[in-house]
C-alpha cells in the first residue's frame, strides 16, 4: 500500500542520514580528503540507482515474456 511504501521510504532516507555521516568521518580519519569521499558516496549512490534500474528491467521483461 502507500502508507506502507511512504513510511519505508521515510525509514531508509532516516537510516541512511547517519549512516553516510558515519561512514564520512571513518574514511576522514583513514586520510582521505573530503572531496574524495563525497565523490566515492556519490558514485554508490549512482551505482545503487543503476541497480534498481536493471531490477526494474528485468522484472518487467520476465512479466511480459510471461504467456499467462
């Protein structure tokens, strides 16, 4: 349902807040500029985007080779 796929939105973008903070102050620490690691957060985010695509295709190419 909506509700449901709203409040799951909501929940990941929330999880995902301090999670990207987390992993922006360990790679700090390691050495790595700021600039290269927003680059890097950048890049997975388009990957992850890339990936939803490809699942979205693949989806809906099984559902239209589908005969039933």
């Amino acid at each position: 349902s909506f509700s449901v796929g709203l409040s799951t939105s909501v929940a990941v973008f929330l999880h995902e807040i301090p999670h990207e903070l987390g992993d922006f102050a360990i790679l700090l620490n390691a050495g790595y500029t700021p600039w290269t690691i927003v680059i890097c957060n950048i890049l997975t985010t388009i990957s992850s985007f890339i990936g939803i695509f490809v699942a979205l295709l693949l989806i809906y190419l099984n559902s239209s080779a589908d005969p039933s």
